[in-house]
C-alpha cells in the first residue's frame, strides 16, 4: 500500500492540545463569580477545613456571551450526568464567608 500523506481534519474542526501538567488538573471547591460590564470572572478556590486563608488556583475570564454559553453547557452535562447518576443534592447552606474583600459573589 502506498504512503499516504497524513488526513487534515475536516474544516470547522478545531485542533485542540493539552499540556501533561494542564491535564492533571487543578482540584477546586469554590468558585468566585464577579463580573464588569465586558467580562466575568471565575475564581476557582480550594478551601480547606481549618484554614483561615485560601490562594485562587485558576482564574477563567468570559465575555459575557461566552459566560452564558458556559452556563448552558454546563445545565447540558449536569443534567445527562443525573439522568444516568441521579440527582445531585445541593447545598442548602455554604457555611464560609463569600466575602474576600471584594464585591460579594456567589458559587
């Protein structure tokens, strides 16, 4: 069989790469939501029981009509995973401070 040349991905398709130590991962278990009128920011935190202070480990930033289709996929995917795991139990009270110094957010 002759050598063919390597197949380009169909048109529209995005190429996407992701480093070793990016695919590891970062554990979070609070996320700090602001926003300006051209952006919103998400804080990603991991809070630990007895700490007293905490370091953001990831900070994404959206435009707001990226922020909202961030918010659909995420409704998607929370919704297959409970039609397959049930539903998720939500919190009824967050029992640490959302206040950082800054504007009061929400997780």
């Amino acid at each position: 069989m002759p050598d063919q040349p390597p197949q380009q991905p169909p048109p529209n398709q995005l190429n996407i790469e992701i480093s070793e130590e990016v695919s590891e991962g970062t554990y979070a278990n609070l996320a700090v939501i602001t926003h300006s009128h051209a952006e919103f920011v998400i804080d990603f935190v991991n809070v630990m029981p007895g700490t007293p202070k905490s370091k953001v480990k990831s900070r994404i930033i959206f435009t707001p009509m990226h922020a909202k289709r961030f918010m659909r996929a995420m409704m998607e995917n929370i919704e297959r995973y409970e039609n397959v795991h049930g539903k998720i139990q939500d919190l009824e009270q967050v029992e640490i401070p959302l206040n950082f110094g800054g504007p009061t957010a929400q997780a």
